[in-house]
C-alpha cells in the first residue's frame, strides 16, 4: 500500500528558452512546442568475427532543436533578423539555453545557429512556424543529472 504517492508537475509557463541571451515568448499550442533530438546514439558496437562484442562511445553532443511558435509570436521577427545576419556575415552563431523550472533540467549550448528559414503556411488556420537550431554540442542537466562530455 502506497501511504505517500509523488505527484510531479510540469507547467509549459515554466519552461524558459532563450537564444543570444534574448528570451524568446509566443510559443504554438502544440504537444511538442520544442523537441530536442540528438544527431548520434551515445553508443556504437560491433561484433568481432569470433563474436566478441565492443561497443565505442560517440562522443558527438550536436543535437537539433525544433521550436515552434505562434505565428504571432514577437519572437519571430527577432529570430529572422539573427538569421540574417548570420546569413549575411556567416558570424551569427549564438548560445541557446531551455530550462524546465517545473524539474530543474537544463539544456544549453555555447555555439548554435538556425538553420534555415522556417516554412510557411496560409490557410483556414494558422500553423505554428517552426525554427530547427542546431547545436555544435548540447549539453545536458536534466534533473540534476550531469552530462560530462568526454575529452
């Protein structure tokens, strides 16, 4: 019998991004408003011919972050214009932080930059515009649990 059962929170108006030290706002009402994926597994193996099995460590921390905001979002015309200029002078890349308040995990990165200019739609509703960072190395806290890079 359970006499204390934890019960934890997560609050979206809790969760803090910014990117060049500028806080970003006005994010979609969607499932998945930001979505962190890493460009390589931790871990590589393979299995020799006698069948002895190596794994190998990746040590590759890039990752791509997808954020997706309202169209709306003031955000937006910030964004365009870093993406611009790091257009225009290719010395655009900046750190990009998110913080979950509501657990205390953090993601961070000295050196990220943005893709390409989001896609667009037009219609009955207006869709979320969705920016994709890409990060050098993202390094990771989540739940006070350290990501130590290698090397």
């Amino acid at each position: 019998m359970i006499t204390n059962p934890l019960l934890g929170t997560f609050s979206p108006q809790l969760f803090a991004i910014a990117y060049g030290g500028i806080p970003l706002r006005g994010l979609a009402d969607a499932d998945d408003a930001v979505k962190i994926e890493h460009e390589s597994d931790a871990w590589d193996w393979e299995v020799g011919a006698d069948g002895e099995v190596m794994r190998t460590q990746t040590v590759d921390y890039r990752a791509s972050v997808t954020i997706s905001f309202m169209p709306t979002s003031t955000s937006i015309a910030i964004l365009e214009a870093m993406r611009a200029a790091d257009q225009a002078t290719g010395k655009g890349a900046k750190s990009l932080v998110l913080v979950d308040l509501s657990s205390g995990s953090v993601w961070n990165s000295a050196s990220t930059f943005i893709k390409r200019a989001p896609d667009r739609s037009f219609g009955k509703k207006a869709g979320p515009v969705e920016y994709i960072f890409q990060c050098s190395a993202l390094l990771e806290n989540v739940m006070g649990i350290q990501q130590t890079p290698v090397g």
